[in-house]
C-alpha cells in the first residue's frame, strides 16, 4: 500500500461535517432572531413578537420582509392601522411576502409591476387579490426607485418606498426596509375576529376570476367539474394547483389541440396541473423527489402522468417531458390550498409525446407499463426533497431495455476507475 493513510475515510467525514454545516432550505424562518443584529428595527421585531405573526412564520420559508426603521414607524402603530379600520396583526401580515425577492428582482420589475402575494391572503380576510402588493418601479430624476402599493388603492391604503436591502438568507428570507407602515386596501373589519373559526372550502375558480389572467384556465376548470373535485379535496392533504395564464393558453402551438380533445380528456390535463398535497412555495423549492404524481396519476397508474418539479436559477421549473414552464408567482396560499400562475400549459407526455398519435387515448395506460420512477403509489411522498438539473424540451421515452444499457455502462466506467485509484495507492 501507498504512504499514509487512504484518503477516503478523511474525505468523506469532510462531506459529512460539511452537509451538516449546511442549513435546511426548507426550515422556517425565526424572523425575530434575523431582525436581532439591526437594532434600528428594534420597534419593528418587537411588534411581529408581540403579534401572532412571528409564529405564523416558523412554519414557511421563501419570504420577503418589509421592516419599518424605528424613525419610520408611527408613534402608535396601532392607531394608525386603527384609524384605516385594520387590525395591527393583518397590516404586519402584509408586510410579509410569500416569495423570495432580492435586490436584482426588484431592478428587473417589469414596466408593469409585480404582483406578490402576502401573508395577509392567507387569513381569508382580503377580497380578490387585496392580499397581495405591487412592486412597482418609479424614476425619480435619473434613478429609479419601487414602491410598494396596494393592486387597487382606496383612501384607507398607503403605500410605501423600498428604501434598501437589510439583509438576506438567499432563497429563504429576504429583508428590505420600507418608508412606513403599508395599509392594505379592502379590509373586512367584521371578519378581522374570525382568526378561530373554521374557514370554508376555497372557491378556486372564485380565486382565479379574482386574481386575473386566469379566465380560460377558470371556465375549464368549472364546465369540467374539476373545481368541484378541488374542493372536495381540500379536507384532505389539501391541494397545489399549477395554473396556466390566459396568454400560455393563447401561445399553445396549433397542434396541440387541447380545446378540441374529449370532456373526458381535457380534465386528464387538468388534473395533470394538480398535487393531490398542500406544497407551499418554498417547500417546491427545496424538493428532493424531484417526480412527483398528479391527479391524473390517481385516475391511471403509478408512474405515469407525473411531473418534474426542480429549482432552477432561485424559481422553480416544472417539466413534463414535452414542455418546460416556471412558477411565475403565488395567486394563492392558505394551506390546505396553494395556486400558482406557471408560464406554460402543462401537456402530458402521455397524450402530447412525440409519436404519440392517439392523443385521445391518453388517458390510457399503456401496453407497456412505465417505469416506477416515482418512489411510491399515486401519491406525493410527506416530505420533497432536493431536485436534479432541468431535462431538456426535447426528451423522448426511452424503453426499459436502453435505460439499462445505460446504467450498465455508468456502471462500469465507476469500476475501472475505482481499479486504477487501487492501483495507484499499491504502487
């Protein structure tokens, strides 16, 4: 044998002590311990400590906090969200955003703005899409600054100036200081006592008209009944709803006639955009099963009409053998539902792969059955795990046989050079 001691024993303790360095992308944020080395948000963190807020975040990650400095803050927070007819823990709600922005998203808004849902939406209390805030960038003189409104201002809402970044935790916290305290428009003050009854089952397609953009994806769902089999699974392990918007509908190619399949076909591809389980955002993003079953899993066989879910470049992706969307944003999150707006309609392999010709028969099973690559039944596993690279747009169903081939092939390049490493070290 070679002088010293092998090296792999030392090399993997080092992965060992580095994995456990490394923080859980998927733990839930102590948002009062990361306030705590700025103390000129001192006001700020004692307010979210004092309110039921702080613990509503430990249990989410992929946030963005608007802090108030203390110079900022109001001498009564309370009065002022009173004097709007909002109760204090709902204005601090709606400084908490359910994404993760850094300052380079907020130098790439689009001229239109950016809709972001906040904490406050998912208290059932904000109408239509009150619960969420516009980021919008405004020139002032040759520099630009966002500013942070209410989607439909009314007397009673404010607005205010992101004033920098405070710091961040990359893909799990971000926190940036804003000129004040943000009020929100629409405030059902007969509603803000009603924190401890049960909430009644959300009204998805109710959801989308609100939230605009959605109106193909919301008339489908409700001429299909889909909406109805939603909600009636909400009592469960709740539902994540990928929905395309009304202009991914519209850039569907020519040949992928959705709209002309059967009744019976067209609500396999919507059930294709559902996880029969409540995912909040930042729960997709830290996903390590990365082939998750949808509903139209349960309505076949394991292992086929799944989806590809991975992060990608701080969103996530989702592929489905034929084409690749991203998460745009939250429309909704209040578990046991979570919508999201994706950027592409989300098409089967199974009904729209290359060579399949039969797209009618899509739902199917096949002569073959397909790999179980999913790790259990027609189910999402209790717990996502962290996802592999994005496949590319162009892949093609390869068959059992080839799969192995390749494996064997992998698997034989790991022996020759595990052999020559042995070899060396006896020399």
């Amino acid at each position: 044998m070679g002088r010293g001691s092998p090296p792999a024993p030392r090399l993997a303790l080092g992965v060992l002590v580095l994995l456990a360095a490394l923080p859980s992308p998927a733990a839930g944020v102590n948002v009062t311990a990361v306030l705590a080395a700025f103390p000129n948000f001192s006001d700020f963190t004692r307010l979210l400590a004092s309110s039921p807020v702080a613990g509503e975040l430990a249990g989410r990650s992929s946030l963005t906090l608007l802090a108030v400095p203390n110079a900022n803050l109001p001498r009564s927070p309370s009065a002022f969200a009173a004097s709007s007819g909002a109760d204090l823990a709902d204005v601090l709600r709606y400084h908490v955003l359910l994404e993760y922005l850094s300052p380079s998203d907020l130098a790439h808004l689009p001229a239109s703005g950016k809709l972001v849902t906040t904490l406050f939406q998912t208290t059932g209390r904000a109408p239509s899409d009150f619960g969420a805030v516009n980021l919008t960038a405004v020139a002032v003189g040759s520099t630009s600054t966002v500013v942070v409104r209410s989607p439909a201002p009314s007397p009673g809402s404010s607005n205010a100036t992101v004033l920098g970044a405070v710091t961040s935790e990359p893909y799990n916290i971000s926190v940036l200081a804003v000129g004040g305290l943000i009020v929100p428009s629409g405030f059902d003050i007969a509603a803000s006592g009603s924190e401890t009854r049960p909430s009644p089952a959300v009204n998805i397609t109710r959801v989308l008209f609100d939230a605009r953009g959605f109106n193909v994806a919301a008339s489908m769902l409700e001429a299909s009944g889909v909406a109805d089999d939603l909600e009636a699974d909400e009592r469960g392990a709740g539902v994540t709803i990928f929905v395309p918007t009304d202009d991914a509908f519209a850039d569907l190619p020519a040949i992928d006639r959705l709209q002309s399949l059967p009744a019976d076909r067209k609500a396999v591809v919507l059930r294709f955009h559902v996880l029969h389980s409540y995912y909040p955002l930042g729960s997709l993003q830290s996903i390590v099963n990365p082939v998750q079953p949808t509903l139209a899993t349960e309505c076949t066989e394991a292992g086929r009409f799944t989806l590809n879910i991975t992060r990608f470049n701080g969103s996530v992706a989702i592929d489905t053998g034929v084409v690749q969307a991203t998460i745009t944003r939250t429309v909704f999150d209040q578990n046991p539902v979570a919508v999201f707006a994706v950027s592409k309609v989300l098409l089967p392999k199974e009904m729209f792969g290359r060579g399949n010709t039969d797209t009618a028969a899509g739902a199917a099973p096949p002569a073959t059955k397909a790999p179980d690559v999913s790790g259990g039944v027609g189910t999402p596993p209790a717990k996502l795990f962290s996802p592999p690279a994005l496949h590319g747009t162009d892949i093609k169903p390869s068959s059992a046989s080839a799969r192995g081939a390749n494996w064997r092939c992998i698997g034989l390049v790991y022996l020759q050079l595990h052999l020559s490493l042995v070899l060396l070290k006896i020399e």
